[in-house]
C-alpha cells in the first residue's frame, strides 16, 4: 500500500524528499540549498508566504518563537497542511480497501 501510494504521488513525494533533505542540510551545517520565493526573486517585495520554510524549519527544530518572528502565519498553515496530508493517506487507503 505505501508503495502505490507514494508512487501515485511522485511529485509530491519528491517536492518532501527534497524538503526533508534541504531541511536536514540547513539544521546540520548551516547550508541552504532551500527553494527561493519568486514572488520576491522577480518584484523584490516579500509576499505573504515569505519565510513559511523557514519558519516551518525553526519549528520542527522546536524554535516556536524564531517560527513566529520569520512568518506567524506557520501556526495556521502547519496544522492545515498536516491535516490535509493525513485525509489525503486515509482517503487512499479507504479506496485501496473498495478494490
């Protein structure tokens, strides 16, 4: 089952693996090969998402005030995304199971 459904969701599976990975990086040395934001890339203005990586890495690194200061909007957006994950693994089981 884990495995059809990682391969059903290759590109999200890759987008995490890199994340997980660019996470690891960052925490163990410093470096950061992290995805820059394009909004600010192209206009140079920060966009409202701006620092949610970052901020998403300082909280699994257990930094909760570091993860409010680089963008407070993590404590919304990191229980909605984990809430999503987990209905989008239980509603692929559940049609696993109908076949």
């Amino acid at each position: 089952m884990v495995k059809s459904y990682l391969k059903s969701r290759w590109p999200f599976v890759l987008l995490i693996a890199y994340s997980l990975f660019a996470f690891g990086l960052y925490a163990w040395n410093g470096t950061d090969i992290m995805i820059p934001c394009l909004w600010t890339t192209f206009t140079g203005v920060n966009c409202p998402g701006c620092g949610l990586t970052r901020a998403l890495l300082l909280l699994s690194l257990l930094d909760f005030q570091g993860a409010w200061n680089m963008n407070p909007m993590i404590y919304i957006v990191a229980p909605t995304m984990s809430y999503y994950m987990v209905k989008d693994v239980l509603s692929f089981r559940q049609r696993i199971k109908q076949k």
